[in-house]
C-alpha cells in the first residue's frame, strides 16, 4: 500500500505509534497559527477576520506539546538502560544517533530556503551570510535576539538542541545521586522555568538572547521526561479505559484555558493529561493510531522545516493570482504543504531516520 511508505520504520524496531500521533496534535496548531497569521498581514479582507483573534493565534502550544514529547523521547532510551544496570549514559554514539536524526535534513531545508531567499532578493547575501551561519549553528537567536531571517520557526529547534545536549548530563546523575536528591532538583528546576515562563517581566529577565531558551521551557521538557519515568517504571498504569477518553478531550480545553487565561501549570496538566489519555484512551486510541494520523505526525519534522516557507510563497502567489478567499488559501496552501514535505521526507529525512537506533 503507498501509505506504508511513509510509515516510520526506526531500527531498534521500538515503535511507540502513540508519539507519531502526538506529534500529529503538535505539528496541526502550529501550522493553522502561521497559515493564520500569515493570511491576515497578506490580504485585506474581513473575510473570517474573527479568526485572527480565535483559537488559532494560541497554536504555539503545538511547539510547547513538542518540547514534551522530546523530553518522553529522548529520556526513554535512558530511563530503560538505567532499569536493567546499565549506567554507561554519556556515549559518544548518542551524540552521533542526534546529529544523524536532526542535522542532515536541517542544513538540506536551510540551504533551500537560503538561496530560494537569495534568488528572490528577500535577502541579500552580504548582509545575510552571517545570519545563516548562526541558524545552521543553532544560536541565531542568542547571537541576535531575533528569529532566524532564514527560517525564523527555528528557534524551537535551537531550545531543542540545548536539551539535547543537557539531558545525558542529566541522567548521568540520576544514575549515581539518590533519587530523592533527583526529584529536589527536578521540582526546583521546574518551579523556576514556570516562573519564568509565566512571568510578564521573562524577557527582561532572561534578556531577549534567552527569553526562548531552555531555561523558560524546562518545565515542559520534564513533563515528557516524567511520563517516559511512568511508561518504564510504572507501565500497568497505561492500561486502557474508557474515562481517558473523557480526559482526552478534557486536556485540550485545559490547554486552551491555559493559553488564553496565561496560566502556566494549568498547561503542563492539559499535556500532561493528553500524553496520557492518547496511550489510555480506547475510542481516542484506536482512532488516531490509525495510519494517517500516525504518518502526518511521523513527518512532523520536514513539516515543521518547510512549513513557514512554503505557507509565505503560497500566499504570496495566490495573493497575485487575486485569490483572497481564507478557506480557499489556506486549504491550498496546506495541500501545497503536505505534498512538498512529504517529498522532502520520503527523500531527505526518512533515509537518515532508518538509519538511527533508538529514536
């Protein structure tokens, strides 16, 4: 069947099809927040115009969903050597299985995009070489305080980075300190990335090289890194029910309350409760495990890279054509989205995916 093609096939063989269709949920808001915005500094119309001021402006929650489902991902393989003693955490091949997995498509979107800006003169290579440069370094945004002018949804990426590169330190002394130690400094660290993630005054607290780094979002990244500890340690407690569907659509009108009502710990609970309730769940399960679900999630990160790009020159052309239709724009643009990633993945990343163990 073609859609199996797309299917994630990691070579540890451990598949959990509940990530891909979190990822689904993550990746969804994301891109009706930028198709959204997008459309309203493009066209002039007051068609739908009540959107621009609905549900759809909170779709970062979609990246903060993200940061959770890493902090799960990546904690898991960790989580599972030190059950079975196994203490040799700090491996030069995690490193290498990260920049296998993240880098190469990367640098092959950020290249595209780059001269595609170039021969369009949206930039202009004296004055934009540098900022290449730190977007292919991850630290566009702490050299410059500013999203990346090459691909400005990479400053997610680049608080991803810095997680990856903490997290081995992390449960290299979980592996050696006494866990009630552990959990004292996993509650300080995430009481102090909730203030400063709640906090009207993090920017000046943080400064604008920071106020997106890993500092302000930790508390999410633990969330996920605490379900992993559940999945490994505490795995009877996944046994489906039918109330977790109920909590299912629960979590997300949390998550919105907790958007539009700024309150940070009301969202850690809504994604803490839609992690869980997509393993526990029966009807919810059954349903967006199902291939679509799962593949569109498992692409995520070919989305996630050539989304921003691909929505402007999607507006643009259309806004040239004189389509100014919101419905009709915008349902383009995401057909134009999905098929142009799904090369892009089936072609670019999906090669180097099957490649890495452990994902």
């Amino acid at each position: 069947m073609f859609l199996t093609k797309f299917l994630r096939n990691p070579s540890s063989g451990n598949y959990i099809r509940e990530v891909d269709a979190l990822r689904f949920f993550a990746i969804l808001p994301v891109l009706m927040l930028h198709m959204n915005t997008s459309f309203f500094r493009n066209f002039e119309t007051v068609f739908f115009n009540e959107l621009e001021f609905s549900f759809l402006k909170h779709g970062i929650w979609g990246v903060e969903l993200f940061f959770a489902i890493s902090g799960f991902v990546i904690s898991l393989p960790f989580f599972i050597k030190i059950q079975s003693h196994n203490y040799n955490i700090l491996t030069k091949n995690y490193f290498i299985k990260r920049f296998k997995r993240i880098e190469p498509p990367f640098i092959v979107s950020l290249l595209i995009i780059y001269i595609i800006s170039l021969v369009s003169t949206r930039l202009v290579f004296s004055d934009s070489i540098d900022n290449f440069i730190a977007s292919l370094f991850y630290v566009h945004k702490f050299i410059y305080a500013e999203w990346s002018t090459i691909n400005p949804v990479t400053w997610s990426l680049e608080t991803e980075i810095q997680f990856y590169m903490f997290i081995p330190f992390i449960f290299l002394a979980f592996s050696k300190i006494k866990k009630v130690y552990i959990y004292i400094l996993a509650s300080l660290i995430f009481a102090i990335s909730i203030y400063l993630h709640s906090s009207v005054d993090s920017v000046d607290l943080l400064g604008p090289r920071l106020n997106k780094s890993i500092l302000r979002y930790a508390h999410l990244f633990i969330v996920g890194i605490y379900i992993s500890y559940l999945y490994v340690y505490k795995n009877q407690y996944f046994k489906k029910a039918f109330i977790f569907d109920v909590i299912f659509l629960i979590s997300f009108a949390l998550i919105y309350a907790a958007k539009i009502l700024d309150l940070i710990v009301l969202l850690d609970i809504g994604i803490f409760l839609l992690f869980i309730s997509i393993f526990k769940s029966k009807i919810f399960n059954k349903l967006f495990c199902k291939n679509i679900f799962v593949i569109i999630g498992g692409m995520c990160y070919s989305i996630y890279l050539l989304h921003y790009a691909i929505i402007h020159f999607s507006h643009n052309s259309l806004k040239f054509l004189q389509i100014e239709n919101y419905i009709i724009v915008n349902t383009l643009s995401i057909i134009l989205v999905i098929f142009i990633s799904s090369i892009f993945y089936l072609y670019v990343e999906k090669p180097f995916m099957t490649s890495v163990k452990n994902k």
